[in-house]
C-alpha cells in the first residue's frame, strides 16, 4: 500500500509539472504580467458608429480569457501593448442575379494593429501589420441591426484570434 501512494504522489507531482510546459492555445507569454489595449481609432472612409469601441473590447476580453495575463491601467506599466487602427470598412457587391442586382454583398473590415513587447529587450516580436477578414451577406438582406451587428462580430472574433496568434502564439 506504502509504494502505491508512493507512486500516486510521484505521478501527481509529474502531472502537476507538465502543465507548466504545455499551453492548449500555444500562448508563450514569456516573463510578461500585464497588457494594454490602446483604444482602436476608426480612420476608414466608411465611418460605423461604435465599431472603434468594440473591436478595442472585443481585443481586450479575448486575451483576458485566453491568457493569465492582468489588464494594465496604462500603457507605461504593461508588458504587452497593442494599439492600431480601423482602416478600412466596406461593403461590395460579390455576385449579380440576372437582374443586375446584387444577390450577395461581402463586408469587409481592414485593422492596422501595432503590437509591442517591453519584456523582450530586442524588440524581436514587435510588429506592424495589417489584419482584414470579410462576411458576405444575402443580397437581399439590409446591413443594418442584428444583421450588421453578427456580421461585425463574426469579422471581430476572426481577427482578434489572428492578432492573438501572431503575437502570443509559438505554433
């Protein structure tokens, strides 16, 4: 009985160090504790009321959840900081009906993300990129309230994990 609970203990300390290894979303923090998101500036020629404030929520909370790291008061006191801007937001035309009307219009939304890391002297995961995705929709239907709303969220939720990926990932 004495080894079995010698060798309960030995597996659960095993298991217990491993997980320290081992990230299911492939986050490499690093030595950071905190980040920052800048607030999200809509610069596109389209202007959409309130998508500048919730892109910039919608970056916050996703790596709030996704990691252990503590949302910052200030830009001066993280680790990590992302800030960017809106610069594109669209809709065009995808196919026609044989009436020259539109039977699918595609949403498309453009983000310039800045991404700093001031735990890593070199500045080696430091980036300037460009991130877009779309959402086409049903020519028929109006891009307004709840249509408008899923389609911005379904773009949102896309480009927050490529800009997790690209700069907490180490696939």
């Amino acid at each position: 009985m004495k080894k079995l609970q010698i060798a309960f203990l030995f597996l659960s300390l095993l298991c217990y160090n491993s997980c320290g290894f081992y990230s299911f979303t492939g986050v490499d923090i690093g030595s950071a504790e905190s980040f920052y998101v800048r607030y999200f500036q809509n610069n596109a020629p389209i202007v959409e009321p309130g998508i500048d404030r919730d892109f910039t929520f919608a970056l916050s909370d996703l790596i709030q959840n996704q990691t252990s790291l503590n949302l910052s008061a200030n830009a001066e006191s993280a680790d990590l900081i992302y800030e960017g801007e809106i610069v594109d937001y669209y809709f065009a035309p995808q196919t026609a009906t044989s009436d020259n009307v539109a039977a699918q219009t595609r949403l498309t939304i453009v983000i310039l993300c800045r991404f700093t890391n001031k735990s890593i002297a070199d500045g080696s995961q430091d980036f300037e990129k460009r991130f877009s995705f779309f959402v086409d929709l049903a020519g028929t239907a109006q891009p307004v309230g709840a249509v408008l709303d899923g389609a911005i969220e379904e773009i949102y939720e896309r480009i927050t994990q490529d800009i997790f990926q690209e700069s907490l990932a180490n696939w």
